[in-house]
C-alpha cells in the first residue's frame, strides 16, 4: 500500500511539472510573437518618420532653388534635418528611441511652417521692389535721355556764343564741398556729406567786351530738373531764365578767375547727375555736369 502511494505521488508531480512546461512554452512562444510584432511594429514607424523627415527635406530643396539670393534660415533648416536623418538611420529601435525623433520632427515641422510662410512673404515684397525699380529705371533713363538731349544743344548753343563779343566762360566745373567751421574746403563726391556746390569757371579775355562791373547768371539743375539755389526768374526779349544766382565781378579786360557757391534745397542734396549752366543774360556761354553718388 505504501509503494502504490508513493507511485501516485510521483505521478501527480510529473503532471504538474509537464503542465508547468507546456504553459511555460507556450508563454515563451506568446512573448517571442509579441516582440515580433513589436519590432515590426517600431521598424515601420521609425521608416514612416524616415519617410517624413525625406519629404520635409524634399519641400525645402524646392523653395532654395526657387530663390534667386540664398535663404541662410531655409538652409541652415534643411541641414538639421538631413543630420536628424543621419542619425535615425543608425539609431536603436526602440520606443524610447522612436519617441524622442518623433517629437524632433514635430519640432522640425512647426519650424517649417513659420520659415515658409516668412518665405512667402520675403517673395511677395521683392517682386513688389522689383517692379518698383524697373519703373524708376524707366523714368531715369527717360530723363537722361531728356538730359543728353539737353546737354549737346546747350554745347552747340555756347560754341556759337563764345566768339560773339560777349563775355563768355571756360573751364566750368560743379563739384560737391564739405564746409569745415575753419572755413576750409573739402570736395566730396557724397550726396549725403555735401554742404554746398561749388561752381568755379574763367572769364577769358575779351577785347571787344568793355571793362567795368560785369554779371553771369549761373544756373544748377538737380537730377530731378530742379533749379537749384534762388530759383529765380528774369526775362530778356520775351525769353525767362530761371537761375540759381548771379555772380557779379569787375572785369578789367584780363583772364578773371571766379568761384560761387549754391545751395542745395532744403539743404539736401540728391544723388544723380547735376549740369551746371552760365549764362550771358538770354545767352548761354558754358555748360558742364557732375555727379553725387
């Protein structure tokens, strides 16, 4: 009776120890097919974020290349996320892992966003400047035209004038001069730091021309056609002369050197060409031009 005891004892043990391994197996396998599963899983996660992020690269190659100046911002972007690229590809695949690239790239596509939306805007404001300054480049070569035209009859003109026996002037020259408080003198090419033009030219001598107070009416013309200075009228035989001053001196029948300054209006000075014209009352005796840059 004791050894059948003993039989059934070990029995019942045995079935359980087999119960025991076929339930552990069968747990082990579950476990192996749910890591499975979940490394699958994470694999194509991690390629769909892969996917995203080449995609998101893709758009901004796109809006580079339809810049014509380079957008540093656009491409120091495009850069971050070609290294998040790099780096995912190397990467564990893991949920934590994955979690981490997954909140970059939602970082990366709020910055995308913000960036394309400035681009749009950057875009829309240079097409409206460039429209701007093809108008302007139109006006302005339409008033050199005009002002070419000007100046090669106005050349013609003093030619003619300067064998008549009246007085005449050479050598005419307009510059830009910086005032100091000394009273010293500094020519300047700077629209922004001139405080005076200065206009300097010679009377040559005339034998036919009586001696005695003499006047010229000096006259400066500004890129936009103004009349610098007085901006004054006189008329002779029915024709007006606007000047910017009239420089007075005696003439003694002897080459005279004479130097008069005009102001600019309002004291400003724009950048352009400026053309510097003496005149003999209606006549005109020398013409020349400069520029303030």
């Amino acid at each position: 009776m004791k050894n059948n005891g003993n039989n059934t004892g070990l029995k019942v043990a045995l079935g359980i120890a087999l119960v025991l391994f076929v339930a552990t197996g069968i747990y082990t396998s579950k476990l192996y097919k749910e890591k499975e599963s979940t490394e699958a899983h994470l694999l194509q996660e991690k390629e769909m974020v892969m996917k995203d992020l080449s995609n998101m690269a893709k758009q901004y190659d796109v809006v580079i290349g339809e810049n014509d100046i380079a957008n540093e911002k656009l491409i120091e972007a495009k850069g971050r996320i070609q290294g998040l690229i790099d780096s995912l590809k190397v990467s564990e695949t893991n949920v934590q892992s994955l979690y981490r690239y997954k909140s970059k790239y939602t970082a990366l596509q709020k910055e995308m966003t913000v960036l394309l939306k400035e681009n749009d805007r950057l875009k829309v404001e240079n097409q409206s400047l460039s429209t701007s300054l093809d108008s302007t480049r139109v006006r302005l070569e339409e008033r050199t035209m005009f002002t070419d035209s000007l100046l090669v009859q106005n050349t013609a003109l003093a030619e003619v004038v300067s064998n008549a026996s009246v007085l005449s002037a050479v050598s005419l020259e307009g510059f830009g001069v910086i005032e100091r408080n000394s009273g010293k003198l500094i020519p300047t090419e700077s629209a922004r730091r001139a405080d005076k033009i200065r206009v300097c030219f010679t009377v040559p001598k005339n034998k036919l021309v009586e001696g005695g107070e003499q006047e010229l009416y000096i006259q400066v013309i500004d890129p936009n056609n103004n009349t610098m200075g007085a901006n004054e009228q006189i008329e002779f035989d029915e024709k007006v002369l606007n000047y910017s001053m009239v420089s007075k001196f005696n003439y003694e029948n002897t080459s005279l050197n004479i130097c008069e300054f005009v102001a600019g209006n309002d004291n400003k000075f724009e950048k352009g060409r400026y053309i510097v014209n003496v005149f003999n009352k209606k006549d005109l005796v020398a013409t020349s031009e400069f520029t303030l840059k």
